[in-house]
C-alpha cells in the first residue's frame, strides 16, 4: 500500500517587484515585462516541493518607487485574499530598499490582534545570479511562514525581524538587515528557530482578528528633517506654513538631541508648528537603539519643553509611518466628530507613545 502524501500547507505569494524578480536588460536592472511568467520560470521552481502556493501580482515596481497608497494597497490585498480565500499564511516579495517602510506599514495596518504570519523579503541579487540570494531567500520565507508566528517579519539570509524593528544596513551583503534597537526574534537553519520574544498562534489563541481591527491607511503631507551642524531653521518654514503639510519629523541626534543655540536652534520653530499651526512635531534618532524618551542633555530637553513628541527608540521607518498611521486615524475621528481640532497633537502624543505592535521598547 502506497502511503499517502503529507497535505503541504498553503501559502499566499505576494509579488510587489524587488531585485528578487527583476531582469537585466539594456545594461540596467529592471523588473519583468510579464512578473507572473518570468517569476514562475525564474523563481519558484522547487518551491511546490515545499508548499502549495497562489501567487498573485499587486505590483511591479523598483521599492524605491513605493509610497503610502501602496502600502494600503498591499494590505488590503492580505486582508481579501485572508477574507474571500481563507489563506492563513502570506509571503511578501518586495524591493528592500524600502521593505522596512511597508512592514512596518502593515504592522500598524493589522494592529495587535493580527493572529497569522505575514512574512516580507526580497533579494540582493537577481535570480540569474546562480550564487544569489533570490531563491534561497523566498524559499526561507516560506518556510517562515509556515511556522505559528502571528506577527508581520521581515525574513533574510539567517535572520527573522520584526517587521517593524527593522532598517537595511548594506546594499550589497546577503545579510542586509538588522535591527538596531531589538534582536532578531528567530534564525533560519536547518530548522527554523524562533526567540521566545516572538508573538505566536499560540499566545494570540482566542484572539479573534476581525474587520474593525484593520486599519490600512495613511497620512500624506509629512515632512522628515535630518539635523545636520549649521541647519538653518528658517529653510524649513516655508514647508511647514504650506497647508498640505500636516506634520514634521525631526530625525536627531543621539538621544533625541536637537540644536538650540541660535540661530540654529530648532525650539522657536517647534513652538511654532505646535502651538500655533496646531501641527505636530515628532522626535526620531539617527541611532535608533537609544531612546529618544530619557534624554539627559539640555538639547534634548528643552525640545520636548517646547511640544515636540519623543518615540523611543523606533526606527526612523517605524516612527515614520506610525506618524501616518496615527495622523490618519486622528483625520478621521476628527471629520466623524469623534474629536476635535483642538484635541489633536495631545492625542498624536499619547498615540506615538502607546505600543502598539512591539514597535519600541
């Protein structure tokens, strides 16, 4: 008697573009004029030994080129494909210039309650690199994916990160990521090893993710600031007095340090925006594995003195679009009469401070 084949689970394959599929063409690479063929011949053979799989094309773009409406578009995409087919498991092939960006994107989007594995990655090669990464890479994310994670992860070379602790750190190495603030919460050999830190199925057991949990969108009219020596304050305000502009983030020094000692000194303009533009102020730091919640130097200080809002020891990516996810949510509640003008940077401070998705310590 011949013995029957073990069911293999099923996975849900997302394909947004990334080095991971493109081709070279003209001396430039480029992403594929048909993904679903050139993907089929190029990437997933060997990978129905695995996993059953449907694959599906949202986009076909260089990360590069993402923006917030993708990042909507690819989560809503999970939740149909979760509601309407039942899928339970997800691979993301993504650009990594910016995957960081959409994981954490759809980290916020599904929220705490978020009870299967979404698993991100891509590649520093093309799959014509017979040494690369491209295949090994995604044939891991689906091995990820079929562990009892139940939270967003980013899945390259050896390493499992958490989909919103995580930022690239080399263009070229096979291990392009890290995570500054948090270790990795698992690593792949020969078998798939995850840190007790990670959320699983099993510690989300009775936890229901229903529709109202879901909220995939986001702010436009966010303008970032990296602090450098001798900025000038008043290059900004042009920028900030324009009306589409609905917040800034200061990337700083250290811990949350910002200038303060004229003429580059950054209070005025902070008090400016918060108290009579009622646009709010957000403090990330270029080393994300300090906090910027505890500064003990005056610069630091007196920014928070003047209404600007720490975020811990977030990444700048995860601070970023938190502050989109958050300014979102507040727009909303606001044009629904659930607050009002008045109550808004209180309540993008007491949001950018909550944890949400393990996003900060």
């Amino acid at each position: 008697m011949t013995k029957k084949s073990e069911k293999k689970p099923k996975i849900c394959l997302i394909y947004t573009g990334g080095t991971i599929a493109m081709e070279k063409r003209g001396g430039r690479l480029v992403p594929p004029e048909d993904p679903k063929k050139f993907i089929k011949e190029k990437v997933t053979p060997g990978l129905e030994e695995i996993v059953d799989f449907d694959f599906y094309v949202v986009l076909n773009k260089d990360s590069t080129n993402m923006n917030p409406g993708d990042w909507t578009k690819i989560a809503n995409t999970v939740f149909e494909k979760r509601k309407e087919l039942g899928f339970e498991r997800f691979v993301i092939m993504h650009g990594t210039d910016t995957m960081h960006f959409s994981s954490s994107a759809l980290a916020f989007a599904f929220g705490k309650k978020l009870n299967f594995p979404i698993v991100f990655t891509g590649a520093q090669t093309i799959p014509m690199i017979t040494h690369g990464d491209a295949r090994i890479n995604l044939l891991r994310a689906c091995k990820v994916a079929m562990t009892d994670l139940a939270e967003v992860v980013v899945s390259f070379g050896d390493y499992i990160f958490r989909g919103c602790r995580v930022q690239k750190k080399d263009e070229r190495r096979f291990d392009a990521f890290e995570s500054p603030g948090y270790f990795p919460i698992g690593h792949i050999s020969e078998e798939i090893e995850l840190h007790p830190s990670a959320k699983t199925k099993k510690e989300e057991e009775g936890i229901d993710f229903e529709e109202k949990d879901f909220q995939p969108n986001f702010e436009s009219g966010i303008f970032v600031v990296t602090l450098i020596p001798g900025l000038e304050p008043e290059l900004v305000l042009p920028v900030i007095n324009e009306e589409r502009c609905k917040g800034v983030m200061l990337q700083s020094f250290g811990w949350g340090n910002v200038p303060n000692e004229r003429p580059y000194s950054f209070d005025r303009m902070i008090r400016y925006m918060v108290n009579k533009l009622n646009k709010p102020v957000i403090i990330t730091s270029q080393f994300p594995a300090h906090t910027t919640l505890g500064s003990k130097y005056d610069p630091g200080l007196k920014a928070i003195k003047a209404g600007a809002i720490p975020t811990g020891n977030m990444t700048s990516a995860a601070a970023a679009v938190k502050f989109r996810w958050v300014l979102a949510q507040i727009k909303k509640e606001i044009v629904d009469k659930k607050l009002s003008e008045s109550d808004k940077i209180e309540e993008v401070r007491k949001r950018m401070q909550e944890n949400y998705v393990r996003e900060m310590d």
